[in-house]
C-alpha cells in the first residue's frame, strides 16, 4: 500500500483500502465509525439508557470472568472476510491480543463473547450483518439486547457459530433471566435494562 500526501492511496487490497478509510473519518466525540459490509458507517451517541445497560452488563461479567480477560467497551473487532471493523458495545477479550503495541484493532476471532445493544441507527446491522460476521469470524457468543425488537424488548444469546450463522439461539423478554453457558456461567438479570 502506498500513500500519496495523505490523501489518496494506491492500496493492494479492499480490505487495506477500507480500513484507511476508516482510520481518516473523522466524526463528531461519542460517535461509532465502523466498517460493515465495505461500507464506513458512523452511527450518532448512544442514549444514556444505552450505556447504562453496557456498564450493568460489564459489572457482572467482572465477577465471572478471569483473571487474565477484560471486559472492554468499543474494542474495533475486525473481520476482513466480510468487509467488517465491528466497534460492538462490550466484548470480552484475553488480555494476550490486546498486548501487541500500536495495534488499532484486533481480530474478532479473539472474542469469547460480544454484546451489541440496539438502537435504531445501528438496528440493522446488529441482528443481520453483525450476526453473519461474528459467527463467520468464530465469536462463540453475541448477546444482543434489542429494546426495538418487532415483537417486544428481547436479549438474544447467539451461540454455536457455524459458517455466517449461529446454530443456537436463547432468547427471553427483557425483564426476564437468560443464562451465559461455560466459561462465563452466569445468569443475567435483565429486568434492571430500560426498555427504550
């Protein structure tokens, strides 16, 4: 890949050219830029519900995870296979991938679970396209909380990857538990996640 002044490149691939544009889009403080599909999106500031439920959900992971994981918020998961760069609400990472210095993202693959929390801007791309990258990218779990869900509020426990799709699905109302299986082996009270 060479650049030219900053403002063009002559890229060997469309991943490498996308992810250049991504790296240069400049959005306003508190929006995602991500990449899905090819396609840069920037999607506006999440509601303060939103982070509410991101910093619920991060408190209990904490208390199940070990010692040498993180729960982090906006880790940019990449997925070069489908032409994506997922900037997901919470994922929970070995710390090993995050330690190569310099690093903008890593691979998704190194994800054991990821929580994508819908709002209508990103509605989408959460429940099809991010659900099809995940799973192809071999995340084991995508939890998404989806208070916008056609049928009422619902929590989605993806599992089971297998090629772009995810073999097994648990979902509840919001208001109800739903269990993460092994290594996290914990139920999640989500009766205290707003519904809008």
């Amino acid at each position: 890949m060479r650049e030219f002044e900053g403002d063009y490149i002559l890229a060997d691939n469309v991943w490498d050219e996308i992810v250049w544009v991504w790296r240069r889009t400049e959005a306003p403080r508190g929006c995602k830029v991500e990449i899905v599909e090819g396609l840069v999106t920037v999607a506006p500031l999440s509601s303060v519900g939103h982070k509410y439920v991101a910093e619920r959900l991060q408190r209990r992971l904490y208390d199940v995870i070990p010692e040498d994981w993180g729960v982090y918020q906006r880790l940019p998961l990449a997925v070069p296979t489908r032409l994506g760069l997922y900037v997901p609400d919470l994922a929970v990472v070995p710390e090993k991938p995050l330690r190569a210095a310099g690093e903008r993202v890593i691979c998704a693959s190194s994800a054991a679970l990821v929580v994508e929390i819908v709002c209508s801007a990103t509605a989408n791309n959460d429940r099809i396209h991010k659900v099809a990258g995940y799973a192809q990218a071999g995340v084991p779990l995508y939890l998404l909380i989806d208070s916008l869900a056609p049928d009422g509020p619902t929590v989605t426990l993806h599992s089971e990857p297998e090629g772009d799709t995810y073999r097994t699905l648990c979902t509840a109302a919001i208001g109800d538990p739903i269990a993460l299986p092994a290594p996290f082996k914990c139920t999640l009270i989500t009766g205290e996640f707003p519904e809008s």
